[in-house]
C-alpha cells in the first residue's frame, strides 16, 4: 500500500539558475546533481494538496492544503538504471502534525507555517496565487496562464522539471532515503505573467539570497495529477 496518496492542482513553478557550490551541502549521499542544458535548476514550486490520505485513510481537517517547497534535480544510478529524483530543502504547509509525520517518517524538511492560496477563472485565462507568512511576513507567489492546456513537449525544459520521478533525502554524510512517487505525464498552462514577491534569504537561509537578485529562467503552471509516494527505502552513498 502506498504510504501517501492525493491530487496535486496548480502546481505555479519558477524556475532558478544557481550555482551548483550551493547546493553541494544539500546532496544526499550516492545522488549527483542533475543539469539540464548546462543549468543547474532549482525550483520554487506553490501547489493544493487535495483528498489526502494516509496508507489509505483520511485524517480529519488535513485532506486538502496548501504546500510551497524549493527544490533541487538530482540522479542516482542503481545498476544499470538512472533514477532522476528531486530533494527538497524546505517544504511549508500549513498544518503542524504534516510537519511532523513528513519529517519523523521520511526524514524530509517541512516547516508548518499560516498559509493561503487563491483560484480564480475568466473565460479565457486562469490565476493562482500562493501566500505564506514566515517571521510575520508575507510572501506570494501568483500566476496567470490560459485557461486551456497545453502538452508538455518531450525533451523540454518543462519535461526535466515536471519528470523526476524519485524523492531522496539526506539523513546524514553516508545514509540516504529514497522514494517514489508516482504520476501520470502532466499538461501544462502557458503563462502569460507572474508575480514572486518572495525573500528567499528571509524563508529558506542566507545562502539564498541569490535568488533575490534575479529573474527565474522560467514559470510554468502544471495542472498536477493524482499521486502516490510509497514507501522509504535507505541507500547507502
């Protein structure tokens, strides 16, 4: 049985250039940053959780939620298999006991802080906005796209962010979790503006503060999909 299921909406995902250095002190044991086109990516990522369940059951006031998390790409090769995964280095939601299961059970880094989110619709484009409020100070990250789909191109920079497949995180200098989360190819929303009135310094360390100084390579808005994350598996690097 899958230890989480769900639907992820409205994924608003802005895309980041940074320096590889910087993320080195994040890299699970036995991964590799994965590059795309001689980028290293990382990636601000506002979504819904929705009709949560855990190994099969609902928990009461926690099925449907906000989550904002920034993320990095990386691969680890199992034989002769390439697993292309991501590792968060913080995920916020809004709910305490979230923080706490994530991070007891996975090892992973949720911090529960007040959250919002909007959805909005005209007849001919879409809006989604996420807010969340860390040190009593509001951040927000909205898009506005067309209301219809579009396909998700093979071999395009939307494909590299959208297709890994595999979550791993660092427990320390030599252990590593690993998991799976499953989901069908997502379609995407062009997007045709975009606000992040976010301080990354403020929300996920100093060692951000880059991407205050400039503009993402890239915004999309995904439609998302249902998921499953099954279960852990340790590594060793």
């Amino acid at each position: 049985m899958s230890f989480l299921t769900a639907e992820w909406r409205k994924l608003a995902i802005a895309n980041y250039a940074i320096d590889q250095e910087i993320l080195r002190p994040y890299l699970p044991a036995g991964t590799e940053l994965d590059i795309w086109n001689d980028t290293c990516y990382v990636s601000l990522i506002g979504f819904l959780f929705k009709n949560t369940k855990l190994l099969g059951f609902s928990v009461p006031f926690h099925a449907n939620f906000e989550e904002v998390n920034l993320r990095f790409y990386v691969k680890y090769t199992e034989g002769d298999t390439v697993k292309r995964g991501v590792v968060f280095i913080k995920e916020i939601v809004p709910k305490f006991a979230l923080s706490v299961v994530a991070n007891t059970v996975y090892h992973e880094h949720y911090e529960a802080m007040p959250m919002t989110h909007k959805w909005s619709e005209t007849e001919d484009e879409r809006e989604v906005e996420y807010s969340w409020r860390c040190k009593n100070e509001w951040q927000v990250f909205s898009v506005k796209a067309n209301k219809a789909l579009s396909e998700i191109l093979p071999d395009s920079e939307a494909e590299f962010i959208t297709g890994h497949y595999w979550g791993y995180t660092k427990c320390n200098e030599t252990q590593t979790n690993e998991y799976e989360v499953k989901h069908p190819k997502w379609a995407q929303y062009k997007v045709k503006e975009f606000k992040i009135a976010v301080d990354f310094a403020h929300t996920y360390g100093p060692q951000f503060d880059c991407l205050n100084h400039q503009q993402p390579v890239s915004v999309m808005l995904a439609e998302g999909s249902d998921i499953s994350v099954e279960g852990k598996k340790g590594i060793q690097g």
